[in-house]
C-alpha cells in the first residue's frame, strides 16, 4: 500500500525528469496520514497554497512542504476556533448566525453578491489617488508591464497588505512563460496599421435567445432540462457504438443480464465531495423513473468522474442494490470544424488585403489574436494598470483582434463591494446620478478608446461574467450587457456567455465560467486515469460533454478560491438550469476554447482543440498573464481544392504564447 502512494505522489508532485527528495516524500506522506485525505486532496491543497503564497512555480522542497504542513493545520485550528466560537455565542437553539454588517443589508440576503452605489467623494480607504489619471499610451509603453515577486506570506480575504508591488516596479515584463507550437515563428509586427479589417466577424450562437428572464426558474423546466440531455445521449451512444434498443436498459431495475445504462454521475449525499464510495447513477424519467443507484467500480481499470457527467455505462444489477460497472463506453465526440476550399481562399485574399492589393503575390501575414480575462485592476486600486498595459500591447502590435473576458467591474473586487471609492472629477457634474456604468466609462472605456485610436481597425470582443457589476443579467448563460452610457468606440462589440463565434474561418468558443477550477474540486478518478495530466483532462470534459459548463450541481460558493472582499466568498456559477441548453456547443468541435481559470495557465491541444487558459490578468496583490495567439493561413493543396469541405486544422497552425503582463 505504501509503494503505491508512494508512486501516485511521485506522478503528481514530482516535475518532469526528477525526483521526490525521500525526507519530502516522508513528509508527505506524514500529511496524509494525519489529516487523512488521498494524493489528489493533498495535490489540491498543494495548489491552493501556491497561489495564496503568490507563486506560480513554487519549487516543492523540505521548507515548503513544512510550510504548506502547517498552513494546513492553521486552517484546521482556524476552523475549530470558529465552530466553537458559534456554538458558544448561539444562545437559540437552531437559530442560524448571521453578521450584520453596515452596507445595508440588514437581513444578509444580498450575501455581498450586489455591490454598493460608488461614494462621490468618499474617503478612499484603500489608500487609491484621489484623482484617476488614466495611463497614455505613451506612458504605458515607456514602463513595460511584468509579474511582481513572490510573497512570502498569504493574503487574507477582506485584508489590504502592505506587501502590494505597485505594476510598474515588477520585474520579469512580457516574458513568455509558456509556448504552443513553438515551432510556428513569431512574426515582426507591421510597420504601420492595416488600411482595413483583416477579420470577418460571424457570429456561430443566438444571442437573442440568451436575453430570456433570470431568476425565474420553474423546477419542473429544469428537471425537464435535465431529462433531455441524458435521453439525447442515449440516442448518441446507440448510432455511434450500433447497438440495438435491446441494449438499453434502467439501472436501478434488477437483472442478471448485461445492459448499457445511461445517466448522470451525482453523488449520493448533498454534502462532502464525490468520491468512489458515493457515486450515483441518475436516470432520466424515460428510462429509469428518474431513479438513482449506487455505482459499484471496482471491476474498472481506471476511471474519471464528475458531478452532472452524462455517462453509458456496461453493467449487471444482480442484487438491485446497485450497478456493478464492468465498462464505461466512450461518447462520441461532435465533428471537427470545416470550410469549403472557395471559403479559405477568400479569407486568405483578406489577410493580403483584399483582391487588389499591391502585394496580392506574397504571402499573408497570420492573425495575430490577444487574449486576456479579467479581473483587470488589482485589489488595492482601481487604476486598471494591467488592462491599459495590455491596450498598449495591442496598439504596439497592431492586432488584429483583441478578446477579452470579464468581469471587467468584479462584484468580487474589494471597492466594488464596499463601494467606498472615488470617482474622477469629470464624473463629478452629476454626482447623484453615478452608477456603476459611469464607473465603467470613466475607469474602463478610455483604455479601448486609445486603443482604437492607434489601431482602427482592430476587432475588440467584450465577454460579461456574471460577476460583472455592469450586468443586470445575473445567471448564466448570460446575455451581453447594454454599451448605452459605457462610452464605448464602435470597434467594441460585446457578446454572450457563452459564445461560438468565427474570426474568419476560426471558430472559436468563450466561456468566462470558472469551469476548471470547479471540476478540478469535484472530479474523482481512480486506478489508472485514461488522462493523467489534469490540465488535459479537465478540458477533455468539456469537449466530450459538448458543453461549456457540463458540472451539476455546481460547486459550493464557500469551496471555491477565496477573494479579497470582507466575506471572502466569490459570486459562484449562478446557473439558470431552465436555460443550460444555450450552454452546448453546437454543431462542431471549436477550433479554439478560451476557459479563463484561477488553475494554472496554459495552451494545450486537446481533441484537436486548441485549449487556452490565459489566467487572470490581475491576480489581487499581484500582475497576471494573457495569451497571444498567432493563426497562419490554412494552406490549399490541388487536392484539396476539388474536396467539397476541408478541415480548418487549427491545431497545426497556431502559436500560441503565454506572456507575464
């Protein structure tokens, strides 16, 4: 038993072509046995810890693994102190705590989801400029952007440190930290800005069908929802793998005879997380009554679940007290994205500049794409110094698109969820009619402005979240939020979340849901996993779940990665599950998948996608990352001309760079 931890430690925690120190792997190995939790628990705390400590790449020896050991049993001594401190201050039996604080929310019904009106001319407590001065391009482009330095202590929810590295004082400005495809060079950017658009812009989603109500959710739509997707599986499964109706069968029905079982994994108690013992299988109404099962996998090599995962699965309920799993049968993925040969070629006389341009002989230049996710300001500030050093990228190098993902006002931000800040004077005429959309156009919109300016005809593509301050619609999916009164340039197009789109022929699906870092708290794997790496693995779900969010239930607010505010609870998923539909990708595989994270950043090719977490671009105390895709044109061979469609075969032709901001 212990080889096998042993060896299970060492495929998670030890890098590429070394090894585990043997008194780390003993300490190691101490953790979980006092505090009982498995490799894949200690991974997760592992991570946490690193990105609370500030690092991205915090090396694993004997001092850091003893820190990270007692920053365990803090927090458990932590925890203790405070249930004790509840249950000697709650002098009504079952009555619930609640803390009152001064923001008007007298009953906590809010939960600190909807941020206060801003405070003309309130004391700014976090100590930010009386007056906003908004960053010139010039200026911007004279003081390079980088990370700041790793902090040797951990940040506290609702608390500012005094250890905040101002943004122009760190080091390590735009150095690339990870590369796709490296072996596509990185081309010199234009010497002057194009005469026109390089991009046709099409838009693959309906977003009129994501303008429906929030908070109006009627169960019995919602489990109707629910129902359909496990019956729409089914048919997937039986044309792909040919299988008869006979096949088919409930697993909560008992039976000697093998049958393929298809329904939900969920988990067999409302609390604690899913692990191997608790696993589920709920059925549709159609086909099991809606019945749920335990699932019984030891006959299984290996195997990787989640919470909402539609699944078929090859088994026998003999005793009718659960389903003995003896294969899990693979989903068929949805077909990779394509054009027709006449399609390519006139997006290739548009990257040359059109028909009659005076170099229509020579070779285009590639998309140069930019990619970023908010938040875009750190937590101590509202100056948005990363969102402008990243404008000034995109003016530099006369993109041709520049993406980005909310929120953009976070109601996780610590000001925006007090509201004790200032505004710029020029906001100042009509102080008692100042909203969170004047904010917007005062602190946010001029960075866009100059970008403009210095590049006009670049395409900018706005992404709500929804813990956008500026969104009225709260749940996801979500519609995009109104430009009225954000004073934002017309090169500005703002867009759903969800969203399959087309720059040219690439289609590209967003998402600004934190998915990743929620089914990596709610995965269970055991034996051996068909994917190993999880940055693979996570993403894998989604393109053979053909959704963008295929968790359900989602992850319990309090389990998610704390923030900066007072509470230091995050907004959660917010999922509309009437509306989950409009959260399935449609028709074919994305070329590319933007899911911004809080896990680690990276640009993988998963399932011939081109997967892309560019992290945050602020990180609270500390400057984040963003992604810089450069797509080379889809070349044509005689061949393929007579085809009637070609694959688009992303995947080959981008490079994609991860740059420290």
């Amino acid at each position: 038993m212990a080889e096998f931890v042993e060896a299970e430690l060492k495929e998670r925690f030890a890098p590429v072509g070394a090894e585990i120190e043997p008194d780390v792997l003993a300490e190691l190995m101490s953790i979980m046995r006092l505090h009982s939790i498995d490799t894949q628990e200690l991974w997760y705390k592992w991570e946490s810890y690193s990105m609370k400590m500030g690092a991205d790449d915090m090396k694993l020896n004997i001092e850091t693994v003893r820190a990270l050991k007692q920053d365990i049993q803090d927090g458990l001594e932590r925890d203790n102190r405070t249930k004790a401190h509840l249950l000697s201050s709650n002098k009504r039996g079952g009555a619930t705590p609640r803390s009152v604080a001064s923001n008007g929310d007298v009953f906590g019904m809010l939960d600190g989801l909807v941020p206060n009106t801003p405070k003309v001319g309130s004391t700014n407590k976090a100590g930010t400029r009386k007056k906003f001065e908004t960053p010139s391009l010039s200026r911007v482009k004279a003081e390079p952007a980088s990370s700041p330095p790793d902090f040797k202590t951990p940040y506290k929810p609702g608390e500012q440190s005094d250890q905040t590295v101002s943004f122009h004082d760190r080091p390590n400005a735009g150095q690339t930290i990870e590369i796709l495809n490296d072996h596509l060079e990185l081309p010199e950017p234009p010497i002057a800005p194009y005469g026109e658009p390089r991009i046709k812009l099409t838009a693959n989603s309906d977003m009129k069908k994501l303008s429906y109500k929030p908070m109006a959710m009627k169960s019995s739509e919602a489990s109707e929802i629910l129902d359909e997707r496990i019956d729409d599986f089914m048919a997937l499964i039986q044309t792909h793998h040919k299988l008869e109706d006979s096949a088919f069968g409930s697993a909560a029905s008992q039976s000697t005879n093998e049958i393929v079982a298809i329904g939900r994994i969920a988990s067999d108690s409302l609390e604690g997380r899913l692990n191997a013992s608790s696993l589920v299988l709920e059925t549709s109404r159609r086909m099991g009554a809606g019945l749920r099962i335990p699932l019984k996998v030891d006959a299984l090599k290996g195997f990787q679940f989640f919470p909402g995962q539609i699944v078929a699965l090859k088994g026998i309920n003999a005793s009718g007290d659960s389903f003995k799993v003896s294969e899990v049968l693979e989903a068929p993925l949805l077909p990779s994205a394509a054009s027709t040969p006449s399609g390519l070629e006139a997006h290739l006389q548009r990257l040359k500049g059109g028909p009659d341009a005076m170099d229509s002989d020579s070779a285009a230049a590639p998309l140069n794409i930019i990619i970023g996710s908010g938040p875009y300001t750190a937590d101590d500030n509202l100056d948005f110094e990363p969102l402008h050093a990243l404008c000034s990228q995109a003016a530099d190098s006369y993109a041709d698109a520049l993406i980005l993902v909310g929120p953009f006002l976070d109601i996780d931000h610590p000001l925006i969820a007090s509201g004790d800040f200032d505004l710029p004077d020029e906001a100042m005429k009509e102080p008692d009619t100042a909203t969170m959309s004047t904010v917007f156009k005062y602190l946010v919109s001029p960075a866009f402005i100059q970008l403009c300016s210095a590049n006009p005809h670049i395409t900018i593509l706005l992404v709500p979240s929804v813990k956008d301050a500026i969104s009225k619609h709260v749940s996801w999916p979500q519609e995009p939020f109104p430009r009225k009164d954000l004073g934002l340039p017309k090169s500005v197009k703002i867009i759903g979340n969800p969203m399959t789109l087309s720059l040219n022929e690439v289609i590209i699906g967003i998402s600004s849901q934190d998915i990743l870092t929620e089914l990596r708290i709610s995965e269970v794997t055991g034996g051996s996993k068909k994917d190993p790496s999880i940055l693979t693995r996570l993403p894998k779900y989604m393109v053979e779940q053909r959704n963008f969010f295929p968790l359900f239930p989602p992850v319990d607010r309090e389990s998610l990665p704390k923030t900066g505010t007072k509470s230091g609870i995050p907004a959660g998923a917010m999922l509309d599950t009437s509306y989950l539909k409009l959260g399935e990708m449609i028709n074919v595989r994305p070329d590319v998948l933007i899911v911004p994270s809080s896990i680690q950043h990276f640009a993988k090719v998963v399932e011939s996608v081109v997967v892309i977490n560019p992290g945050y671009l602020s990180k609270q105390k500390k400057a984040g990352t963003y992604a810089k895709m450069t797509v080379y044109p889809r070349p044509l061979t005689d061949e393929e001309r007579g085809l009637s469609v070609v694959a688009h075969q992303v995947f080959e032709r981008a490079r994609v760079d991860i740059v420290r901001i």
